[in-house]
C-alpha cells in the first residue's frame, strides 16, 4: 500500500505509532536552525546583518558575530531600539535580522513593529525565539503565547511558525529573498526533525503531510509534531485524517483550507498559541465566509500558564496529542451530526 | 536561621550569616532545577539579606499589610535570591526550594505576585519594575503612607530605554520614599557590559537625572546597611545606592564569568560551591 505520508523522515512515520514518540525521535531547537541558517544565506547575500538584544548567546546568534564581527550588531537590553534602527538600515539597503526573545521583540517593540517597520514596509526579518510556550521552566514572563497573533493582524504582515530544522532553514533562505518585512517564529526547545532536506517550501503554501478525507488537522510550529502523532494515532481507530503543516500563517493558503473543508468536512487546528487571533482564527475567518463547516480549536485558552518543563506545560494546558484526538472526536462527532440533520432535510 | 532574633535589630555579622544561608539555598534551588540564573542571584545577596533582615518594616505573617515596606527585584531573572530571602524570613516553608521552576510550584522561574508569598510585583521582563515602583512610591504618597519602596535593578538591565523614563518620573515627582540599588555586577547575559553596550559614568548620569546617588562596596555588609538606611533619610529627592558587586559572588568558578549568567551547576560544581560559600562563614 502507498504510504499517506509526504515529505517525512522515514524514522519519523516509522516511530509515529510508537507510544514514546517524543523521546524516541532526533530533535533540535530551531532557533538553533535559525543562526546556523544565517551562517549559510549571510554567505550568499552581501547585505544581510544581524541585530542582538544581548540575547546572542540564547540563539547562538553569538556564532555568526564571532564569524562576522563586522555584520553584527549587539543593542544591549534595547529590544525598542533596536527595533526601529533595523527599520533605518533596511531604509539604507541592508536586510537586519532583528533576533531575540519574542517576548520582547513582539510586545516590547510592538510600537516600533507596527510604525517604524510594517507601516512603511520595510525589509526587517525578526527573528523571535521563544515563541508561544516553548520556554518552560521560565514562566509566563518569557511565554509569548501571543506573538502570532498580534504580529498577525499588523497590515502586510508575513508570519512563518516553521515545524523543524529543515523548515526553518527553508525559511530564512525564502525570508532573505522575500521583500518586506517577516517575522519568524523559533521555538526555545527542541522540537523533533520531520522533514526531508528537498521538500518544497514555498512562504504562504501549506504542505499536506498526511493524506486522509475523513477530517484535517492544520497545525503550526511544535504542534506540527503533535498533529503527526494523533493522526496516527486515529488511524488506528479507522479515521483517515488529513495533516496540514501551516507553516506560514500569514498570508494564509486559503485554498489548501477550502479544498480540506471541501474534501474532509471538518477541521481541528492546532497551535501553541492562544486562541484568540492566531491560526485557529485565521482558518476560521475564512470558513465563516465560505464554508462554515464543524471546527474545532486546539491553542491556550483564555489563561496564562506556569513555569515547568516544556512538555509538561504545553500538556498541562492542552496543547499535546491527546488532546488534539479529543477534538477530533468531537468535530467528528459534530460532522456526522450535521449530515443526520442535512439527510433528514433539517438544516 | 531559626536562632536568630529577627525582633532585634540584627548586627552586621549576624546579616553575613543570613547572606551564607541565602548563598547555600540559592545554589540549592538552581542545582535541583537545573536552570536559573546564579550570577546576578549571587551578587545581590548581601543586599537582600541586609533589606529582608535589618532595613525593610514587614511583617511575613502578614505579606499583604498595607503599611509594610514595598520591595521589587526589577531583575526578575535573579528571583532565587529573593526566594531564598522570603524562606528564610518565614514568608512560607523552605520546603518549596527544592520546587523552583518546577510544575504548580508557588516559586515561578520569574517572581510571580499572586503565587509567592511576600511578593510585591511581577517581574521578568527588564525596565518594569524599577516604573512599578515609580508606582508604587506614588501610591503610598497619595494616600498618605509612610511605606519605603526599594527596588533592586540590574547594571544590563539600565539598557533599558523605561529605566530612564522611570528615572526622569522619579525624580519630578522628588519620591523620596523610593530607593533603587543597582547591582552593579559589570556583567549582562551575553557578555561584559562594556563589551556589550557601555553605560558610561553611571553615577554621573543618575545626578543629571536629579537623583542622589551614593556608590558603595555591595558586598561590605557594613557599608550595605549604613547606604540603606541613610538612603530612608534623604528627603527631597530618590536615591540610588550603586553597588559595586561581584557577578556570581562567593563561588570562585562562577566568579566574573558570563556563562554563569543563567546556567546550574552539576553535581560537583554545586558540592565545591556549596563549600566555598560555607567556608565564608568563617
Ligand atoms: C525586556 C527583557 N529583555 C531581555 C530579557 C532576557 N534577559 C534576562 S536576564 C538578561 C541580562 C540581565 O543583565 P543584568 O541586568 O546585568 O542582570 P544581572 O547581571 O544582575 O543578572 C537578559 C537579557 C529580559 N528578561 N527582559
Ligand atoms: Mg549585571
């Protein structure tokens, strides 16, 4: 038989079933991915330098100032600064990487973000580690559970949660070429590769990971993993599930959206992220205007979280495989009902 | 530090040993949870001990008094110090050391207000808490309290763009009843703050911005408690006692070194720390 799976590491769908898939498979942080990728599209590009809030050392971001000492920029503990100066050297020409915590960078600099970078559409990379709940042990403080989707709703946005290394170095070769402003959002954690190195990546288009008609997952960042796992996991009981990695959440591939809701007849997103404003929203925006079928929202809801390790946090709150089956019970349960209804002429 | 008689007004040699026992359970905390921030815990010690132990009016059986002495440790990152300073002062059990940074612990990796006890601000993200106390210090002003706010910020931290915002608010409002200590450890996370973002001449620029400004050795007990208190005496402007501090005091190895900025130590690290901040005792 075919196998449903695309774009997989094969020790990945192997260990997919597996009940400790999280421990059992190779991981790495992706802001790691991210300054090891800056080394590789530095090399290429001329213009690009690098932007530090005295966090260079968090995203090893420190390698590429001892490599280019001249291209490298350490702001101190001036996240506002900073970002606004990365607004004046892209007016010059050059592409600044503004790298940091994106606490900081999406609420601290939140002003600068919106004025100084998007309003006049400048070519700012931010480059924000710590993004949603992927630092633990640190607490609410360093959790941006909301950085996707403040950053989502700025005009002319772009907003990448890449899943894995590969992805993540796809992305910043795609960011550095792209033109305008893109924020990019890297986990403090480890998260587990998934993707084979010759993947196309393309900024806007979402990869169908698993084939299956019976609902679709849409997932971003770390909870592309979880997604992975579940739609195992249901596979099991029988249910076909279709996996979409939306690695970039804005601009959304509104037509890998309404070909699931066409084909599947009900969707779960998934995102490390509350809520409000950030995947789950985007897809449901576009649904309610088209094709409002049953959907179910895995993210954080309305609460902040807790210092912990990184697993048992984003268990704690919902966010991890077993709940993500939970919701496809249930949006599976509200899909079968709504067809009853329709059969018997009711809706 | 069940014997002491914290009743009394503790001597200097008694607050050098409170800072021994801090010194032990900051190490403590971050060894058990295999995170934190060492460094800038270690180099603020002898001034929490002096503040929790000698200086501040509070009363730990009652966290929430609305006339007790306010205290913000704007660097939120060193949170194990002020942990280690509310345990030992009685604010809840020693036993919830061994939990920092742990699942449903009361001790969050950054101090949180509504889980620890003794707890005055939210803290962690840098520049906030020096204007929370800007706050704080008017608030006690407004309704006519005679509560001293004190808040401890770090030299990196003073990076801060809100730092000086706080500092030009402090000072037209003249809150006299506000004291800020810098703990002037010369180092911030990724480097020497001279390599990373030089603050010039520190002292000078708190004076251009209307404050008194008082430099002390922040690991001479003596000097700690005597800048204290004559800084709760100054009246008509803010005071900012600058402490000249050891990043990592008290542990030779941790000593002036970067890296110890946010990493624990292993096993044998935390043994020979442990021992060295004992043998200070001495
Ligand atoms: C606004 C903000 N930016 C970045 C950080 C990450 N961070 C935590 S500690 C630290 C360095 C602090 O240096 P310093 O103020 O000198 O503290 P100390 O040396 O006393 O530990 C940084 C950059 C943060 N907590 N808040
Ligand atoms: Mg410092």
């Amino acid at each position: 038989m075919k196998s449903r799976y695309h774009f997989l590491l094969p020790e990945v769908e192997a260990a997919l079933a597996s009940p400790n898939f999280f421990t059992a498979v190779k991981k790495h942080a992706t802001r790691y991915s991210y300054s090891e990728s800056l080394m590789e599209v530095a090399e290429i590009n001329p213009k690009v330098v690098v932007l530090d809030v005295d966090v260079g050392k968090s995203l090893k971001t420190n390698e590429f100032a001892k490599k280019y000492p001249h291209r490298s920029f350490n702001f101190g503990i001036a996240e506002q600064n900073m970002m606004a100066s990365a607004a004046g050297m892209a007016t010059t020409g050059l592409i600044p990487f503004a790298s940091g915590y994106a606490m900081f960078l999406s609420m601290r600099a939140l002003d600068q973000v919106r004025n100084s970078v998007h309003y006049p559409h400048l070519n700012v990379k931010i480059a924000a580690s710590h993004s949603g709940i992927t630092p633990g042990p640190d607490g609410v403080t360093h959790q941006a559970q909301e950085d996707l989707s403040i950053i989502r709703t700025i005009a002319g946005s772009c907003v990448i949660a890449p899943a894995d290394h590969v992805t993540t170095k796809m992305a910043v070769h795609a960011m550095t070429e792209y033109d305008g402003p893109v924020y990019l959002s890297l986990t403090r954690d480890p998260v587990p590769f998934l993707y084979t190195p010759d993947y196309p990546f393309e900024i806007g288009r979402m990869v169908t990971l698993r084939e299956g008609n019976d609902l679709t997952i849409i997932a971003n960042r770390d909870l592309v993993a979880h997604a992975l796992v579940a739609a195992a996991q249901l596979s099991g009981q029988g249910i076909e599930v279709r996996v979409l990695d939306c690695h970039t959440i804005k601009p959304l591939d509104e037509e890998a959206v309404l070909k699931a809701a066409r084909e599947t007849g009900c969707i779960v997103t998934a995102e490390n992220n509350v809520i409000f404003g950030g995947l789950g929203s985007a897809v449901a925006e576009l649904l309610v205007e088209n094709d409002p079928i049953p959907m179910q929202r895995i993210g954080v809801r309305d609460t902040f979280a807790e210092s912990g390790p990184y697993y048992e946090v984003i268990d704690k709150y919902g966010l991890t495989y077993p709940h993500i089956i939970q919701a496809a019970q249930k949006v599976l349960d509200r899909k079968y009902a709504f067809k009853n209804q329709m059969a018997k002429g009711e809706v | 530090m069940n014997d002491l008689d914290v009743s009394k007004t503790l001597s200097v040699s008694e607050l050098k040993r409170v800072a021994v026992q801090m010194r032990k359970d900051i190490l403590y905390m971050i060894y058990e949870a295999q995170a934190g921030h060492p460094g800038g815990s270690l180099s603020a010690a002898d001034i929490l001990a002096a503040l929790y132990f000698r200086v501040m009016r509070i009363d730990p059986a009652n966290p929430q008094w609305e006339d007790r002495d306010r205290f913000i440790l704007s660097k939120g990152h060193a949170c194990p110090v002020w942990y280690a300073a509310l345990a030992n002062r009685g604010y809840y059990d020693r036993a919830h050391l061994s939990t920092l940074r742990k699942l449903n612990s009361i001790l969050q990796g950054h101090a949180d207000m509504k889980k620890t006890p003794g707890v005055d601000m939210t803290v962690g993200s840098l520049g906030q808490g020096i204007c929370a106390g800007v706050g704080m210090a008017l608030g006690a002003r407004f309704q006519k309290k005679d509560f001293h706010v004190w808040v401890v910020i770090g030299d990196g931290e003073m990076q801060e763009g809100s730092v000086w915002e706080a500092a030009m608010s402090a000072a037209k409002w003249k809150l006299d009843n506000m004291t800020v200590i810098l703990d002037l450890n010369r180092i911030q996370n990724d480097d020497f703050v001279e390599n990373t973002m030089p603050l010039g001449q520190v002292q000078e620029k708190w004076q251009a911005f209307g404050w008194n400004a008082i430099r002390i050795n922040g690991h001479n007990m003596q000097a700690v408690v005597d800048a204290l208190e004559e800084a709760a005496t100054i009246k008509g402007f803010p005071t900012i006692i600058i402490a000249d501090t050891v990043k990592g005091k008290g542990v030779s190895f941790m000593e002036n070194v970067p890296a110890w900025h946010g990493s624990a130590p292993n096993a044998e690290q935390y043994e020979q720390a442990i021992r060295e901040v004992t043998g200070a005792a001495a």
